[in-house]
C-alpha cells in the first residue's frame, strides 16, 4: 500500500476508462500521474454524483457533453502573463540576446510553447522578442507555435482578448503598447498576432515541432509519470536545435538528462540543449592507380574485399537504399534477421515488409534525405517468429558521393533487446530509490495545484459576483424603463381613445354631409379606386357603396360611358383645378337615358372628387 486514500486508489477500473477515453476520444492520459489524475477524475464524478468508475463510463457513453467537464476538470487551465516575472525577466535578459546573435540577420527565430493554455505565455513570447528586437523586425523574423490539447483554452488564445485583470501582471506601457481595447476587452495587436500560430497537439503521441531555437513548456510535465516525462524529454531533444533552450516550470527539472542538456540557470529552470553526436555520411577518398604498378591494384582489391567482408558479416542488420528507392545492399544479418534474400535486391525498399514493420521507415528517409542528418529512432519494439519481443535502435544514415551528390540511405538495425531490458529494470529500480523524492515532488506539486485550484476558484467567484451586480443592475434600469414604457402606453392609449372619438364623429359628421347631398358624389384616390359613392350615386346607378369601395372607377359597368369623364378627371389631376362641369349622355339605374352633368373637383395627396346631376329622366 503507498498510504493513498481508498477512493484514489488506482485500479483496473481507472486503467480501463483511461482507455475508453483514449480509444474514443483520442485523449491519451495513461501517461498522467495516477494519484493526481484518479483525484481529478474523482472529482468530477462526485458533481456527477457516480461513486463507481464503470458507471461513470457508461454516463461518457451516453452523455457526450460529460467529456467536456471531465477534460476540463483535468486540464486545469492556470496561467497568466509573464507569470513568475522573476524566470522571464531572465530569459528577456540573459537568453534572447544569446539566441539571437547565434541566428543569422535574415534566419527565422523559432519557438514553441508546449502546453499554452488560454494563450497567455504565447503572447508573453511575442512581448519579450518585440522589447529586444523591435516591433517591426520581431514581426518580420520571429515565429511562435502555441500549443495544447484543450480546443476550449485553444479557442479564447486564437481570440487574443483579455480583461483588463488579466493584463495587470503586464507593465502600464506593455499594455498601451501592445494592447488595443475592444469593448470591455483589449486585443493583442494584429501585426504580432500572425506571427503567433495556435493548433491542438498532445506533446505524448504527436510529432514535435522542429529546428527550434526556445521550447516553453512550463509546469506541464509535472503531470505525467516518469516514463512519459521520458519520452517527451525525447521529443524536446529532437525539437531543439544544437545551442536551443528548454525552458521549464518551478516544480520541474531534469535531473536525469545531463548528457543532452546543460543548466543554463537551474533557479530559473532554464535549459540548453548540448551538441548531438552526428556521424558523417561515409564518403571514401579516390584511390590512386598507376598504370605501371599491379601490386597497388591487387592492394585496392583486397581493401575492397575486406570492406565488403566486413560489411557483410557485422553482427548489426544494415540495408542499403539508393536515390530512387531501390534496395542496394542487404547484409548476411538483415537477411537472418528480418528473412530477406538476395532476390531483394533492386526491389522497391517501399514494397519490403521492413519499410513499414516494426515502423514506418519511408517518412524517416525522406526525413534525412531532406534534413541531411542522421535519424535516429531508439527501442523501436518487434515481435519475432518465437514470440518474444525484440528492440531494435534504428539509424538511417544518408550518404553523399564525392562530388556531394546524393548516394543513398543506410539503414542500420542494432539489436538493443538485452540493453533495453536491463535499462528498463534499471528504471524500475531508480524508480524504488527515487520514491522517496518522488513523493515529495508529488506532494508539492499537489500543493501547488491545489493553490492554483483555489485561486481559480476565488477569481470564478469574484466574476461570478461581479456579474450578478452587474445583472442586478440592468434587472433594475430594466423594471425602471418598463414602468416608463408602460406610463407612456397608458398616455398614448388615452389619446388614441380620444381621437378614435373625434375620428368617429368627424367619420359620422362626413357621411351625413354625403348622405344630404341630393347628387351623385364619388370620392376616388390618387390610383382612381372608389372611397366614398354616396347615397344619390346609389339612386343614380343602382350599384352600392360597398360593391364599389376600392374597386377602380373606370373598370365599374353602369350607364355613364367613362371617355369623357377619364378626360375630365385626367384635366383634374394635372392643372389641380375644378374642371367642368360637362354634360354626358348616361342611362341611370332604371334604364331612361338621361343627360349627366359632371364636375370634379381635386384633393390633397392627387384623389379627386365627382360631383354628378342627372336631368331628362323620371
């Protein structure tokens, strides 16, 4: 027992969520450290209300947005700018200026931040290259890779927008200088802003990014196992340039990794990556002949042939690969080893089983044939014919003629079973003596996290309160424009009332004028459609007012022909005088002819108004 309490107590069960979540997902947290990562996952089932690990497993299946709580409980997303001002005004002092004038004027200054979060340090970076470079040459040569495995933090960091109480670590002329307001907000400024690319990547199972001058990963290894921490110190190896810096988190060190990197400033976790060993491509120096010498000639030939013997019979596995592909070279222990013959030979390196088993060869040529550099690929894991599982450390060496030209690729294969069996013992065992220490380590790490938790917390709750202010606030000017809207309602409403009263009675006053008038009276609108036909129209034609409201006058069938009465209506409209009265022979409702005398009067807005006298009929 190692004393944890029983509901953080790895099990089968975790290790089988773990997988779950990996498999499903795509998040890979088998590397975390157990005693943090069981807490976490905890955590977010007691809000769940699950006390059991399968159980919470079939919630993630059948709640898809349960995934997203859980990634954010575990990836606790705690940063700020220039956070611990002390580590960065040492790198802005002591490690810009270095890696700078080891780059050429015109070179591209590269630079990761593994593990950025909401975006903080990315910014911090482009900040701290501007104040030593200038604005406009840090624009022009630097070039920053944000990254992390949490799309959430991802999306607020490819935003550039901060309040204002996440800008206060920030100097008052930082902030002016490289900060422009937006709402309540402010943004980081355009021209730095593309120069500083956001993307997902998990720094346990994806390629790095590389020929970096600086690698930020601070207080993110913390998190995982030994064994991970291992591999990802691998990867940052790789990423480094010869002379790159690591720059690592307070609670983080390499304590194992003396031979790859150097301290720079152990306070300051700050790391510089010593020079890789690089073996030169095999170029063999011309032999001189002499045409009057046959001894020098059978001496070639022997050299020769013991170069070819010796080839031929080292214990490494080794295959040659030329320029176009083609398999040039198999030696007697790569056709033992991975069972190729000599029909092999000139056969396309891509259609051999080797190229992609135990794994994929072709991208690491292409890789050093680009690079012209040794790749390296340590303890690639092989089963063979018997069953037992076999390690291989792989080395694919380009190789240039003598004019420099490319020759090809050698690929060696060295057989490091045994090595890496006792290594990983060894690591067990250094495992057990650093317990103690590790232990510590954990604690103080939880401590930390436990910190930061809780200064998560705090700020949540002061947002929380000042939005519920600021809520109360609006609720309140709200219910005071409602009162006033409804006040106003309630005077517009009175003098709607009071003139829908004097609309109706100057409506009533209108049709009892209309109604008086013994003529025909026909009010028409500017489109000439009928709005008023008064009771002596109704006696003249027979047609009623409300077969005739809004339908167009001219299109109406009664006695009177309309050709005159169009010209009269039409001379109305365009002088906007009284025109006529002429008189019009008609036929009235009964069927007499009658003569009808027309007049039409204007009105505002281009209606008119027909005034109509019939005389001749009963």
């Amino acid at each position: 027992m190692n004393g944890a309490p029983p509901e953080l107590e790895p099990g089968g069960d975790l290790e089988e969520l773990l997988v779950f979540i990996r498999e499903t997902r795509g998040f890979d947290f088998t590397g975390y450290k157990r005693s943090t990562l069981a807490r976490r996952i905890r955590k977010r089932m007691a809000d769940a209300r699950i006390a059991d690990y399968a159980d919470y497993r079939d919630r993630l299946e059948a709640d898809a947005e349960e995934f997203e709580a859980l990634f954010n409980t575990i990836l606790i997303n705690v940063t700020g700018f220039t956070r611990d001002a002390e580590a960065w005004a040492y790198l802005q002092r002591e490690v810009l200026p270095e890696l700078i004038a080891a780059r050429e004027a015109q070179e591209e200054i590269r630079v990761w931040s593994a593990g950025c979060s909401s975006g903080q340090e990315p910014y911090s970076l482009a900040i701290l290259f501007a104040e030593v470079l200038g604005i406009e040459e840090c624009a022009r040569r630097v070039k920053i890779y944000g990254t992390d495995v949490d799309e959430e933090g991802l999306r607020e960091a490819r935003a550039g927008l901060y309040s204002a109480k996440a800008l206060e670590p920030l100097a008052p002329e930082l902030r002016a200088r490289y900060f422009e307001p937006h709402g309540a907000q402010f943004v980081f400024r355009a021209d730095l802003r593309r120069r500083v690319i956001f993307g997902r990547h998990d720094i346990t199972r994806d390629a790095p990014i590389s020929r970096l001058d600086l690698l930020v990963c601070r207080n993110t290894l913390m998190y995982f196992n030994s064994e991970a921490q291992a591999r990802i110190v691998d990867r940052f190896h790789f990423a480094l340039r010869e002379g790159g810096h690591l720059f690592l988190g307070k609670a983080e060190m390499l304590l194992s990794d003396g031979e790859r990197f150097e301290v720079a400033n152990m306070r300051q976790r700050i790391f510089r990556r010593r020079p890789g060993e690089s073996a030169a491509p095999y170029n063999p120096a011309p032999l001189r002949m002499d045409a009057t010498s046959g001894a020098e000639v059978r001496e070639a030939g022997r050299r020769r042939q013991l170069r070819d013997l010796t080839l031929e019979t080292s214990p490494n596995a080794t295959v040659a690969v030329d320029p176009d592909g083609a398999v040039v070279l198999i030696n007697a222990a790569a056709r033992l080893q991975f069972g190729l013959t000599t029909y092999d030979l000139n056969r396309p390196f891509r259609d051999l089983e080797i190229s992609y088993r135990p794994i994929e060869l072709r991208s690491l040529i292409e890789q050093a044939e680009s690079e012209r550099h040794a790749v390296r690929v340590a303890a690639a894991e092989r089963m063979r014919h018997d069953g037992e599982t076999q390690f291989l450390d792989i080395v694919i060496q380009p190789m240039a003629a003598a004019d420099g030209r490319p020759a090809g690729v050698a690929l060696t294969f060295v057989d490091t079973t045994v090595a890496t069996r006792l290594n990983n013992e060894l690591t067990r065992t250094r495992g057990k003596l650093e317990s103690a220490y590790d232990a510590l380590q954990s604690t103080n790490e939880e401590l930390e996290t436990t910190n930061e938790e809780l200064q998560s917390s705090i700020e949540e709750l002061e947002t929380t309160n000042e939005e519920l202010q600021s809520t109360n606030e609006e609720l309140e000017t709200t219910n005071e424009e409602l009162q006033s809207g409804n006040e106003e309602l309630e005077t517009m409403n009175e003098e709607m009332r009071i003139r829908s009263g004097e609309l109706d009675e100057a409506r009533r006053f209108l049709e009892g004028v209309l109604s008086s008038i013994a003529a025909g009276v026909v009010v028409l609108d500017a489109d000439l459609r009928v709005h008023s036909w008064n009771r002596g129209a109704e006696e003249l034609w027979g047609l009623r007012a409300g077969e005739v409201h809004l339908r167009p006058f001219f299109t109406l069938d009664f006695g009177l022909p309309t050709d005159e009465v169009r010209r009269v209506v039409a001379d109305c409209q365009t002088s906007g005088a009284r025109s006529g009265p002429v008189e019009i022979a008609a036929v009235n409702r009964i069927g007499r002819s009658i003569v009808c005398s027309i007049a039409c009067s204007p009105m505002d807005g281009g209606g008119v108004v027909l005034l109509m006298e019939g005389t001749g009929g009963p």
